[in-house]
C-alpha cells in the first residue's frame, strides 16, 4: 500500500503574504487620509514608522518561508513570493528617503534671495506646536544652500509686474497651491502695488507633506524681478525638496512667460 506524505504549508510564508497586504493598505489609507486633512502630520509620522516595521517583518518573513520551502520541501512558494515583492513596494519610498538624505545637504528652507529672503509671515500665523517654527535663513545655511544649489537664483523678466504677477498665480493654482497671505515686500501691514509678496502652502504629490512657499515680485520700471522661498512645515531635513520646488516653478515661469508674452526666456542673474 503506497504511503503518502501531505506536503506541509509554510506558516511563514502565509503570515508575509497577510502581512504585506495589510501593510500596504495601512500605508495606502494614511497617505489618503493626510493628503485630504484627515490625518495630523504627526500621527502620520507615526504610522509610517509602524509601516516601515512592518514592512521589514514581512520582508523577514518572506525570505524564511522561501528558505523552508526550499529547504524542506514545504509549500507556500508563491505567498512568499507575493509578500516579498509587497513588502519591497512599501519600502521603496522608504529606500529613497533614506538615499535623498545621504544626497542632500540638511537644509529645510530654501531662497533663491539668501540676504533677504521673501518673508513667511501669513505662514507664521498658522504655526501649531508640532511644526517647525519658520526659520531664519543664517549664514551657515546660506553657505551650505550656495555651495549645493547654486542654480537657485532669482528671475528678471523684461515684462511689468501687472503681467507676471497673473502668471505666477495661474501656475501656483495649477500646483493646487493655497493663498495664505498677500503682502507688500516690507510686510503684511501695507500694501505696495510695486512689489508683492504672495504666501502659499504647498503639498508633496504623494503623502502631502506641507511647505510654505513666499513668491516676491519687485517691479523695476518695465521689467519685474522674481524670488522665491520654499520652507518645510516638518523635519529638519527636506530631502531636496524645497530646491526641487523653486526650480521647477520657475524653469515652468521662464517657459509661460516666453508662451504668452513671446519673448525670449529670461537666464539666471548672478548674485
């Protein structure tokens, strides 16, 4: 009579497989939930903490159970296969942070005027204990930003401030960027139609983790000059952030400006 052997299933294999999903939709919800306001900033710090954990036990897991599937014949090849690949999903913007803070300098406020920075004074009266008091940009700091971004410098544009000030705004609205204040360059107590500073928060893609953006725009008689300020509400590293921001909005302006007004965009000034 032919004996036969029930192949056991791996439990840890299984237990990856549970986990990882469970994992990803913990990671998917908290990341829904705080870029729609549902979730304090804190709070998600946390989770995404657990998250990490969790992840790496899945990870563990997965390589035991394929480790007794290969070993002792068990079966569950394909749990551990599914929750290894899940839980390397979940870690990868994990992996990538981590690789932007050895890239990055740990800088969490960025201007492209270093002497005198675009103030964030509508942003200062939004401040709650958890975040980061707006900081000063002091002379460590704009050495570091100038020694690692020396691409980040103002804008001239041989246009007058009535017509690129609408600009500026219509790409901040097309970022799903918030007004938070509007004020003249010398403070939120007078209003000066020569020069304009305008406050915004704006969220990463993904998580929406807020920053404070100031966007200065100083007529000069025909042409308008524009700088621009980008802090992090949370964290004392940005992981590049902040630079990747200002760049990005004002390479986006030099093109809409060369769109509309049909001149040549204009080249970074030196400072």
């Amino acid at each position: 009579m032919a004996v036969l052997v029930e192949r056991r299933s791996s439990s840890a294999a299984a237990w990856s497989r549970r986990l990882a999903w469970f994992d990803a939709v913990l990671f998917v919800v908290a990341g829904l939930a705080h870029r729609y306001s549902l979730l304090e900033t804190v709070a998600l710090l946390w989770i995404l903490g657990i998250v990490g954990a969790l992840a790496v036990a899945a990870l563990i897991l997965a390589a035991t159970g394929f480790s007794r599937v290969w070993a002792l014949g068990e079966r569950g090849a394909s749990n551990a296969v599914l929750g290894g690949l899940i839980a390397l999903a979940v870690l990868t913007p994990f992996l990538v942070s981590g690789y932007r803070v050895f890239v990055y300098p740990q800088l969490n406020d960025i201007s492209t005027d270093l002497s005198d920075p675009p103030l964030l004074a509508a942003a200062a009266g939004l401040q709650t204990d958890t975040m980061i008091p707006v900081p000063t940009i002091g002379a460590d700091a704009a050495a570091i930003q100038q020694e690692n971004y020396p691409e980040i410098t103002g804008r001239r544009y041989e246009l007058p401030i009535d017509r690129v000030e609408p600009i500026v705004e219509g790409l901040a609205a097309a970022h799903g960027w918030t007004e938070i204040g509007r004020y003249s360059s010398n403070g939120p107590s007078e209003f000066d139609p020569g020069a304009v500073t305008i406050v915004f928060v704006a969220r990463t893609t993904i998580l929406g983790f807020a920053s404070d953006v100031a966007i200065r725009l100083a007529d000069e008689g025909g042409s308008t000059y524009v700088d621009m300020r980008s802090a992090s509400r949370f964290g004392r590293h940005d992981l590049g952030d902040n630079s990747r921001r200002i760049a990005g909005f004002l390479d986006e302006t030099d093109k809409e400006v060369e769109l509309q007004a049909g001149v040549a965009a204009p080249e970074s000034p030196e400072n």
